[in-house]
C-alpha cells in the first residue's frame, strides 16, 4: 500500500496491511513519481526513513508467487447450518463460532465469563442456519456455484466486481422469510427493548488468528423498525460477497463455498466517544506493557476506516504513564439520528480531550480484564465506544499483524 494521504496505525488499511505483511507507506508525491508503474508488477520495500519502489525481475515475481502458496494456511471453522436458535450474548460461548461467527461468540465468551466491571451491549446471534436458507429460498445458491465455477471470475477483475455487485443485489432485494423477521423484530423488541440497534456482520471467515478481516463486511448503525431490519440483515448477509471480502479471503486461499453469513443484533449505544484499542505499543516493539489507543467524538466508524486523524496515545496501564501521538483534526462526528441512521453534526466547541488519564485507565482495565478469556496468544484488537464515563466493548479479535 503507498498512500497519498496520512492513515492511522489502527485503520482497516494499515490493520489489512500487517495481516497482509505487505509493506505499507505514505507519499504525498507517490502519483508523479511512481506513476510509470501503474499495471506492472513490483519491487516493493518499507523501511522507518525509505521506501524502495521499483519495477520486479522475474525471479523476484517467483518467489512471491511461492511464498502467497505457503501463506495459504487459514482454516475456517466449520459452520453449523441445522441450528435455528436466535442466541443471546448471555448464552453463547467461543464454541458457538460454528453457528454464529467469530465476532458474535468472542463477544459471548467475554459477557459468558460475567467480569466485575466489563460491558458489552446486549444482542443475539441470527445463525448461519437463516443466511443459508434465504440463499436457497430464492436460487442463489445455484447462482454463486455457477460464478465460482466461471474460469472467468479468477481472471478478469472488471468482470468480478460487476458480477459480485449483481450476486449482492440479488441477495440484498430477494424476499426475506416473513416469519423468520418477524420472530427477529420480536426478540430486539422483548430482549433489546424495542431500541435502535446495530445490524452486524459476523461471518466465519473474520476476526481469526492470522485472518482478521477487518472492513471486509458491512454494519448498519441505528436500524429502527421492523422492514428496517429486514434491509439491513439482506445487506450484511449480501456484504459476505462484497470485491474487498473475496478478494482478499481468494489471497488467503479461503473456500468461498465454505464461507457463510452470520449476523449479530445489539443494542446501540449512541456513543460520546469511540475507538480502537490494540494491546501493544505500535511504535515500540519493546516496549511489553502499553497499549495503543485511537479515539473520535461520536461513533466510532471514522477511527477504522482512517480517513481523518484520530486522538492517539500510548497508555501503560502498568503505571498509567500516557505518551500523546497526536490529537482528533476532524470538525464533525458521527451520532444518531432520531428517525434512524446516523447524521453528522460539528463536534461541540471546548469538547477537549477524549482520552484523558482516567479514561484510558477505565479503558484498559476492562480489557485487562477479559484479556484471559482469550487462548490464542496474541495481543487483541479491541474496538471500543464511551457512553458518558462509561465504557462498552463492541468487538475483540485477535490482532493480525506487526
């Protein structure tokens, strides 16, 4: 990735470019003085202070091409597709990824574990079982074996992308199951209070040791209502076909056969603040103790795409020494509208720090907490909303990259 615009450490790009362990730079200059090798294949080097960019040999194009083949070492759970249950949080452990994904039953083991002092907002899991069937339903299925099986879908990108964009429509406009909505609205309306929620990806193929997936899937904040959520679940479902979510599982050499739709439901908090918050110190591989934090006033959905510069520290949570990065440039932020959805609105004159001492401390601590939860051996990638003074985990993964 060579950039023209500054992105921040805990983006999707940069957290797609260590999982990628592809080299990852900024330029603002990169267009006039790299343009010649647009198309071709090339030499690609990073370091702290250079960046060496030049057109590859042919004996550098085959040894990429040999380690992309050892690379392919990712293994998706298997999924579960008999199992109808619209599971709580409360009632699923990391065993029920099989079912319900990986980013819903991380969240089940972290609430199923009941830790003084960690929130995760509540939410049940629509299983594999009901993406399967509204793909059947309506003949899809026979519509992606047939894209899979064309020679051209692996050759011919432009074709891909608008053969992927007809497949999502299709699956995002098919009927959906009457009684299977109607069943979803009762439960967010007797479990989650009849609220907004969000409508979440949580696919089998996201948020796996060595394959985060991070930004490959689609979320929709604030669905208000019964046909709402009905559009909203099409289009997360449809999202597990997004160019981005194949291409990217194509470079692992993940079975796209063997990938399957799973949604998680929760409340949604109308968040003060939001972030990312990775359990290293980004800037200092020797440094065992600090985490790296990225906040934004409002939700949280502009921290991970990196489009503006977020507020970033470095926390110790080991004697609650801060190291301040940089601080929030973005004039606007995300909240939700009344009707459903998100607006933007300016960020209040004199909103001041997001990541004050005592926050970052209430932060870390919590994910201290639930850190033992977790038996894969990395550091974790936590992303994290503030409700007032109050802290929600909304999503944690193991952290794929550097």
């Amino acid at each position: 990735i060579l950039a023209t615009a500054f992105s921040t450490p805990l983006s999707h790009v940069n957290l797609r470019a260590n999982a990628w362990k592809i080299p990852n730079a900024g330029d603002k200059k990169a267009r006039e003085k790299f343009g010649a090798l647009d198309g071709k294949t090339v030499y690609y080097e990073v370091t702290d202070t250079s960046v060496v960019l030049r057109e590859a040999t042919p004996a550098e194009i085959k040894e990429l091409e040999n380690r992309i083949i050892e690379r392919r070492t990712v293994k998706l759970p298997p999924a579960n597709l008999e199992n109808p249950r619209f599971a709580m949080l409360t009632r699923m452990r990391g065993k029920d990824v099989t079912s319900y994904g990986t980013k819903a039953a991380n969240l089940g083991e972290i609430v199923t574990a009941n830790l003084p002092g960690v929130r995760v907002p509540a939410g049940f899991g629509v299983p594999f079982h009901y993406y399967q069937r509204h793909i059947v339903a309506n003949g899809l299925d026979k519509k992606i074996a047939a894209l899979l099986a064309d020679p051209t879908f692996k050759t011919d990108s432009a074709w891909r992308k608008q053969a992927l964009e007809q497949l999502r429509t299709a699956i995002a406009t098919a009927q959906i199951d009457q009684a299977t909505l109607d069943a979803i609205y009762k439960r967010v309306r007797i479990k989650l209070g009849g609220k907004g929620v969000f409508v979440r990806s949580s696919t089998n193929a996201e948020d796996l040791p060595g394959f985060n997936g991070a930004g490959l899937y689609d979320t929709f904040p604030n669905v208000v209502g019964k046909q709402e959520i009905g559009e909203a679940l099409r289009k997360v479902w449809a999202s597990v076909w997004t160019l981005r979510a194949v291409d990217e599982r194509e470079a692992f050499g993940i079975d796209h056969r063997q990938v399957y739709g799973g949604v998680l439901i929760q409340i949604g908090v109308n968040a003060t603040a939001a972030g990312v918050l990775v359990t290293k110190n980004l800037y200092d591989p020797a440094d065992d103790h600090s985490y790296t934090i990225n906040a934004k006033f409002g939700l949280g959905m502009r921290v991970v795409e990196g489009q503006k510069i977020p507020e970033q520290i470095i926390f110790d949570p080991t004697n609650d020494g801060t190291k301040i990065i940089s601080r929030a440039d973005d004039p606007v932020m995300l909240k939700f509208d009344d009707k459903g959805g998100i607006v933007e609105i300016p960020v209040p004159p004199g909103a001041g720090v997001i990541l004050t001492e005592p926050r970052a401390k209430a932060l870390s601590t919590q994910v201290r907490a639930f850190i033992p939860v977790f038996t894969h051996g990395q550091p974790l990638d936590v992303e994290w909303v503030l409700e007032g003074e109050t802290f929600w985990t909304v999503q944690a993964r193991p952290f794929v990259g550097g």
